[in-house]
C-alpha cells in the first residue's frame, strides 16, 4: 500500500500529538507528590459529598469567575501567602485527606507537593481539572454541578 504524501504528514501528525500528550503527563506525574493518589472529578464529586475529603479549587479568581467551581469545593487562591493557613483551618480533622483541583491538572500537581512538604496528608489530585486534559475531559467536560462565586 502506497502513502499520498498528505497521508503520510497526517500519520507523521497523529504520532506526534501522541508522543506529546504522553511526554506532558509524564511531566505533570513527576510534579505531583510521591504520597499522593488521584481522583476523577466524579469521584472527588461524591466525596465531597459525603464529607469524605476537603476538595480545595486552587485557581484564581478570575477563573471561579469564568467557569463556576465545583459543586463541593472550597476556593482558595494557591497564589494566597496564608494558602496552607487556608487549608488547615478548613479541615475536619488531621486525617481529611484534601483534594486538590486546578484548570488542566500542572498547577494541582505542583500544590501537592508543596502539601507534602508542609506536612500535611493524606493528598488527592484531581489530574482532569475543571478543563480538562490529557488524563480526561475534566469537571466541566464530565457536566458535574458548579456553582457561581462572585
């Protein structure tokens, strides 16, 4: 079978878009603490629910703004100085495990390594965000309920 040329650039397209899908999720894993596990929004939907974790969106404002927050989750600026202050005030217990979600997944990666390292745990991040990204379609893109900020 003989490849057109505008075949062959399409495949040449596919394999390249793969292989960068697989090289940020690579990046993004090794940016997420060694302690934490994942959650889909689903998931951190239902146990925030229950009561089961502390679900923390850690976007800007602007971004609550945009697109609502998650049915569930507390809003706390990550960019905040007293960020960690924040989150241990709203914890049930030392024991909550907290979930973190951001926009595509990097910035909650990131945030669960500064919980690590602050001590604090157990730690859940929600790799789809509100966006979505290569680990799904995200809150938004699963339809889950949100809800306006101000």
């Amino acid at each position: 079978m003989k490849l057109s040329r505008r075949h062959f650039l399409a495949l040449g397209g596919a394999v390249a878009l793969g292989a960068g899908a697989t090289i940020v999720t690579y990046r993004v894993r090794r940016l997420r603490a060694e302690t934490a596990t994942t959650m889909t929004p689903a998931e951190a939907l239902s146990a925030a629910a229950r009561g089961d974790i502390l679900l923390v969106d850690i976007r800007r404002p602007d971004e609550w703004q945009r697109t609502g927050v998650g049915e569930g989750a507390v809003t706390i600026d990550m960019r905040a100085a007293d960020f960690v202050e924040q989150l241990v005030a709203l914890r049930q217990s030392t024991s909550q495990p907290v979930a973190v979600i951001c926009a595509r997944g990097v910035r909650s990666a990131r945030v669960t390594r500064q919980l690590d390292t602050a001590g604090i745990g157990p730690i859940i991040d929600i790799p789809e965000g509100m966006l979505g990204s290569a680990a799904g379609p995200g809150w938004l893109g699963r339809g889950l309920a949100v809800y306006k900020v101000n």
